[in-house]
C-alpha cells in the first residue's frame, strides 16, 4: 500500500503489519511497516488536535500502562521505584550533576526521585492534569504543552529524558531536532521507548495459535500482548512502534551519537497476583525467567534505553 512518506527515510511503500489495532470513537487504526526502513507506525495517523487530547486524566487513571500494570498513576507510583533507580544509577555513570528536564514527566514521580537525587529539574507534559499534579504534589516546575510550542531557551540543559514518550510524538524528527536544541554541548539525551512489538520475542509469540492461548491465559496478557482483543481497544496511544535500528536512523538523522543502549522488559503486575491456572503461572515464571537473561546479556526485548549526546556543533 502506498501512504504518507515515512518520517525516517521518506519512503512511501508499506505493508499491514496488525490490522484493528486501536479504535477511536467509531474508527479502528491499524500498524502498518514501511517497506523502507522497517518503521512501524498507526495508519491512519491521528490530528494533532486529537493526539492531545487523548491525554486528559483518564488516561492517568486508566490506560497510562497500556495494560502492563493494574491502577492509576498515582496507585503505581510505589512499583516504579525500582525502575526509577535502575535508570538513576545509569543517568548519574554519565551525568552525576547538572540540569535535567523530563519531556513528557506525567505527574512527576520520577522527576521528582530525580530532583531528590541532587538535579536541578523541569518538566514538560502535553497534559494539563498531569503538569498541574506534578506541581501540585511534588512543588515541581513543569511547563505544559508540547516542547516544539514552548521556545526552552537552548543549550540549556545537562540531561533531556523522554521516558516512554516518543512512540507518543507525531513528528519524531522534528521533536528530536528540538530535543538536540535545548541540550547543551555533550549534554546527555536518554530515551526509553518500547521496542516490544519489534521484538524476537512478541515474533515469536504470534506464531502461537490463538485458539491453543484461549481460556489458558489470562486475557489482560493477550491484549497487553497485542496477541488478542476481546475487551474495548485502546486509542491510539502508540503513534509509532521503534526497533533499535529505527532509533539509531532517527538519531543520526538528527547529529546526535549514540553511547550506549540498555535493554529491560517489563513483567506485567496482574501476573504476580491471583494467578491461579497453571498457564498463567508458566507464564509469570517465564517473565522474570526472560527479564533476567535480559539484565544479564543486554537482550532487545520490551524496551531500550538509548543514550545519545548532543556533540559540540
């Protein structure tokens, strides 16, 4: 099918790689891959207007997790800690000082772990609830709106974070162009993006027949899986879907130089509670199996976190 030329290298050629994959009021999106460059992105492609709307606080309150874990936010905030650290102890092998702005911060909770680490911080967030909770709960700076609208004054910072955030940005180039203007020289970006729907193992899974998974698995696992939908479709939240190669691609095409990639995956908290059949309990033990040869020798899996600085040009 020809579409859209691709944001990362112009091609216009795709094929349907999941078909109905989210739904807006009465219309279905699927995931389509460029021919290209590999790139996996939603088709058709949301108004702006409506990707920002999409953020309000329902979404903190329901879908923040896509289904990976079960609560709101805020109810979360106590499992994150653990993340949260992880990615600390990384940011501060690079950059143990400085000013750190968080794009996309939500409602501060790890902006705020960060602030009580020693950084100077600020915060973005296209929502008005979530920059409004984040000052109101934590006292944090956060300025909301998209970063392309705000004019941060350049070369200002020492680290730019955006967790789980770009899958969520309509122009990635000309985000991440902004990004590389607001840092300063050798300033230090960190992305944590989900590769899981690029990954060997989701491959793998769909090769299972979903009828052998029926009525053995849990069905919040198939759908936080992308493997079944039998509930109500999320909106189209995840704009575009990025494997390793997409983010070296895009980073490139910005001047930025990668430094360092650290693969993680995510075990989905439902799992660790109330499994009662034996699938779902295989299951659990096959997560935390697999996450630990992740940590262990670096695997692709759920997600990356790539880090980048921003070279003296």
């Amino acid at each position: 099918m020809r579409l859209h030329p691709c944001k990362l290298c112009g091609g216009g050629e795709y094929s349907l790689y999941l078909p109905k994959v989210y739904a807006l009021g009465d219309r279905t999106f699927d995931l389509v891959r460029c021919r290209g460059c590999g790139l996996v992105r939603v088709e058709p492609m949301p108004a702006l207007d409506e990707v920002r709307g999409l953020y309000h606080e329902g979404y903190f309150l329901r879908d923040f997790s896509c289904g990976v874990r079960a609560g709101t936010y805020l109810e979360t905030d106590a499992t994150r800690v653990e993340e949260y650290r992880e990615l600390l102890e990384v940011l501060r092998n690079y950059r143990p000082v400085g000013r750190f702005l968080e794009v996309g911060c939500a409602a501060g909770s790890f902006l705020n772990y960060v602030r009580r680490a020693g950084y100077e911080t600020e915060g973005v967030d296209v929502s008005p609830w979530a920059a409004a909770t984040a000052r109101e709960q934590f006292g944090l700076t956060v300025h909301t709106g998209r970063l392309m609208e705000l004019n941060l004054p350049e070369r200002q910072y020492d680290i730019v974070f955006l967790g789980d955030l770009l899958e969520h940005e309509p122009e990635p180039v000309e985000f991440l162009a902004e990004v590389k203007r607001v840092l300063k020289p050798y300033g230090l970006l960190a992305i944590k993006v989900p590769t899981y729907v690029n990954s060997f193992y989701y491959r793998t899974a769909r090769i299972i027949p979903i009828s052998w998974t029926m009525g053995r698995l849990d069905n919040r696992l198939l759908e936080a899986l992308k493997l079944s939908f039998t509930g109500p479709r999320l909106p189209p939240y995840h704009l575009y879907e990025y494997s390793n190669e997409n983010i070296r691609r895009l980073c490139g095409k910005i001047g930025l130089k990668i430094i360092d990639r650290r693969h993680s995956l995510l075990v989905p908290d439902f799992l660790a509670h109330g499994t009662t059949t034996g699938f779902n309990r295989t299951a659990h033990f096959g997560f935390r199996l697999l996450r630990g040869l992740v940590r262990s020798f670096n695997l692709p899996a759920g997600h990356v976190l790539v880090l980048a600085i921003r070279e003296n040009d």
